[in-house]
C-alpha cells in the first residue's frame, strides 16, 4: 500500500480532503485493522459519534504503532491542527486553564485517527459550558470474580433508582467489562455537585443490592462485587466514548445499547468491524438522548440526607487537590488513626 493516502470526508461545511500516512500499518494486530480501517470506521460511525461526543473537550488516546506499544494522551491542540478542528479553554483540578480539543464534523475524527488516535475520551459538559456537565455518568466496574453478567442486573437496577430520581437513564457497553450508565442533565450544576448526586445515587444503589454492588474506594474493601465507580464523574476524568474503539485485542467499540435488549448482550459482538452493520440493521439507540434532560435536585436532596446521617465525602483520585472533607487517602489496612486528625489531614509525628 502507498506511504500516504486521502479520504473525502463529507461534513457540514462540505467535502475535506484528509491525509492519511501509512494507512496500512496494523494497529491492531490480532484483529488485522489497519490506520485506514480505523479511519474508515470513523467516516461510518461520524454521525452517532458526533451527536454523543461532539461539541466536548476531548482527550486523544493515541498510540504511536500498534496498540501493544507506547501510548500518551493529547488534550491541548497539537502543531499542525487543522482550522475545522476547535479548542475550547478548560479549567482542570489543579485550577489551571489549558485550550482541549474539541471534534465538531467527521473529518475532524478521521484528522484524529490520523495523528494516532484509537480511544477518544469526551468530557461530560459542553464546550461553552465546560464547568457544569449535561450528562450524569455511572461507571459499573466488575471486580474480580465478576464479570459483565454481574454488572447487568446491577445496571437495570441503577435505572430504577435514576427513574426515582426523575431521570432517564441510557446504557452502553464499556467496550471491556463493564457497563456505563449516562442520564442527560440539565447543565446547572458544576462538576463537584454532579459528583455528590452521583456518589447518592451509587450509594442507594448498594442499599438496594447490597451483595451484589459496592462504593468501596479502595480495592481491599470491594469483594466480588460491582464497584460503582463515582470518581469518574469528576472534572477531568472521562470514559471512552459512545462508538469509540477500544485498545483491546479484538478491536471492541463502547456500545450503546438498549434496555431490551441489555440481558443478552455480549459486549465482545461490538468491534470496529461489526459495529457499521450493527447501526445499519438496528440504528443508534442514543439517537433521543438529550432530548429530555433532568435536573439532579433529587439526587442532591439524597446526599444532604446521607451527609446529615453521617455519611460525608468519598475519596478522590489521588492526582487531585486535598479537598474539603475528604477521608485520609490511605488503605484502611495501612492507617493509623492516630496520625490522621478529623478532617482527614496527616498528623505530623513527633
């Protein structure tokens, strides 16, 4: 195959021409898909990509040969960005701004597969309002000695509890084990508020399935359950995208899927290669989501109650800022409670 290669990329603002080099290397190696696949996939999939993950600062997780070898992330614009591909400013944790990358037409994702792209994570808020996110997103982790079987019940249950908080929840495969579980938001809370509505949902998720689910943070406490990963819904920390591939050996897409027909889904039947006959034969079933956006009051309302009864802060991720109320981050097998004073600040020995 030629060193170099263009696709016609058709958009709103009409037909681009974008470069792909090496359009015939392996990116995956087991699967036998190339650069050009991908880039195929991209132009297939644009449409249902865009109406989930356009319009969002979004994080490249690109490779620089196969998706065995070495990988980084790109969040700011790289030199050389094409004019139809925007940035946006964003404020991360550590209260610094940076322009991301926002991806608004098909030739915008092909230019991203081009510079290596294989995993595209998008933020939970909009461009013009990045501080306060329009999706609630529920990430179901299964945990050692779970698998996906485990997290569908626990998911068709987080539905109810979404409903009881009058929100309409939408599922999708992670595109591994799991299972995400998103709810379209009214943009009226910022990221911190969103995670306390989360973390209340999460927790009356464990009420209800105690067994089965847990909101333990750190791993020795989880068991063989599902753990509810609330940290995900934090500023800066993103999922894979709807109909994003995966860096996984069989080249899987995180799925959107519907609640029919949740329970007899094998996550591994989504792949960049099935996934365009997939949306041929039963379309996109994220094709409504945003159409009815909630507000998270509810959820809120949960977390006063639990915080009234005793139940305070979670731990954050530990690349975070020491942040008001949180527990000592350290695994409960390692503390000493003497070296941690109440608002979970180390004590200095001595």
């Amino acid at each position: 195959m030629a060193d170099e290669t263009t696709l016609d990329v058709d958009g709103p603002h009409g037909p681009r021409s974008v470069r792909i080099s090496h359009p015939g290397r392996i990116v995956y190696p087991e699967a036998g898909i190339t650069k050009l696949d991908l880039a195929q996939y991209a132009v297939t999939v644009a449409d249902p990509f865009l109406k989930a993950n356009g319009d969002r600062p979004v994080s490249l997780q690109r490779f620089r040969d196969t998706i065995d070898g070495e990988q980084f992330f790109s969040k700011n614009p790289p030199r050389g960005t094409p004019s139809y591909v925007r940035d946006v400013t964003v404020v991360y944790p550590s209260k610094r701004s940076h322009p991301q990358l926002v991806l608004d037409e098909p030739a915008a994702i092909v230019w991203a597969v081009q510079m290596g792209t294989v995993v595209f994570h998008p933020w939970a808020s909009r461009a013009g309002d990045s501080d306060d996110p329009d999706q609630l997103r529920i990430d179901l982790d299964p945990q050692p000695g779970t698998d996906f079987t485990d997290a569908v019940p626990a998911a068709i249950e987080l539905r109810t509890v979404l409903s009881d908080a009058g929100l309409e929840a939408y599922v999708k495969t992670s595109g591994n084990r799991g299972l995400h579980v998103f709810a379209p938001i009214r943009p009226e809370h910022e990221f911190l508020e969103v995670r306390h509505a989360v973390i209340a949902a999460a927790r009356e998720l464990e009420r209800r399935m105690p067994d089965a689910v847990t909101t333990a943070w750190w791993k020795e406490e989880r068991g063989e359950k599902i753990f509810v990963d609330f940290n995900q819904a934090n500023r800066d920390r993103t999922m894979a995208g709807a109909y994003s591939p995966r860096a996984l050996a069989h080249a899987p897409v995180s799925c959107p899927v519907t609640w029919d027909e949740l329970e007899g889904v094998d996550p591994r039947a989504f792949t960049v290669l099935t996934m365009p006959q997939r949306l041929a034969d039963v379309g996109d079933p994220w094709a409504d989501f945003g159409e009815r956006p909630g507000g998270i009051d509810v959820l809120l309302s949960w977390w006063d109650r639990d915080v009234a009864n005793g139940l305070g802060e979670m731990p954050f991720p530990p690349d975070f800022p020491k942040m008001p109320g949180e527990p000592p981050r350290v695994q409960p097998s390692k503390k000493v409670a003497d070296n941690w004073d109440a608002d979970g600040n180390r004590v200095s020995e001595g």
